[in-house]
C-alpha cells in the first residue's frame, strides 16, 4: 500500500471521530439549554403560588420528580460536555495528555526519532481511543436525552397541577 494512503486513512478516521465528538458536544449543549429552560419555568412558576390553594401532595410529589429528573439529565449532560484530561499511562506522541506528560525536549527527540511505522500505529491508536471517548459519550446522551424529555413532561405537569 501506498505510504500516503497508509498515514491519511488514520488521519481520515481521526478527524470523522473528532467530528462526531463536536456533534455529540453540541447536541449536549442544546439539550442543556432546552432543559434550563423547562427549570427555569418550574422555578418560575413554583416561586409564584398560593400553596393553600394547591393539593400539596400531589403537587410537591411531580416537583420532587422532576428535580430528580433534572438532575439526571444534567448529571449525564455534564458527562458528555466535561473533557476528559488523561487517558493512562501511555506515553505517545498524538494525545494532548501524553504530550504534556513528558519534558519538551523529550517529546521533541522522540517526535524526530519516530519511525513510519510507529506514526501509523500511534495514528490507528488515537482511533481506537477516539472511538471510545465518542461512545461513552453518545451513551450518556442518549440517556441524558431520555430524562430531559421526562424532566420536560413531569414539569409540565407539575405547572399544570399548580
């Protein structure tokens, strides 16, 4: 295989998984706005009633469920917007984590000494950890996604009830 193509395909899937990651980040941070949004009508909302006119039951019952909801959904939103700093104890030439790990000289010295091979291997590696950042994180907005849309129900309702 040719040694350009041997060094661009890695390059090629880094950069779609890097692209994926930004998608993932942006969905999270629309669903964010959505649901500080929806909480900011529930807290909106609670901070004007008449609680002696209000089955307070009932009422305090769908509050605490969707603050629970609420919680969980940002809990997971934070989980897939915060970045992740360290990824072991690797020390490669492509991680921002690794590189900052050793000395300047060092990095340079083994940056220049590196040969074709290692480039390529440490290029499919960064995919494979890339591919794993990018699948906790659809993970957690799936999920952070499923509780917004219950956060956005329960305080629905909740206002409804008050």
């Amino acid at each position: 295989m040719d040694a350009k193509v041997r060094t661009e395909f890695p390059r090629y899937i880094n950069t779609t998984i890097e692209n994926q990651i930004k998608l993932a980040d942006t969905k999270a941070v629309w669903i964010f706005s959505v649901l500080s949004v929806g909480t900011g009508a529930l807290v909106s909302k609670t901070s004007h009633i008449s609680w002696e006119s209000v089955n307070q039951i009932r009422a305090m019952t769908m509050i605490a469920l969707s603050l629970i909801l609420i919680i969980l959904s940002f809990k997971h939103i934070i989980r897939v917007i915060y970045p992740r700093i360290s990824k072991g104890k690797s020390t490669g030439i492509i991680y921002f984590g690794d590189i900052l790990s050793q000395s300047k000289e060092s990095y340079v010295k083994k940056g220049l000494s590196i040969k074709e091979e290692e480039i390529i291997k440490q290029l499919y590696e960064q995919a494979h950890t890339l591919s794993g950042i990018i699948n906790k994180k659809f993970r957690s907005l799936k999920i952070a996604l499923i509780f917004t849309i219950l956060s956005i129900i329960s305080i629905s309702l909740s206002i409804i009830i008050i």
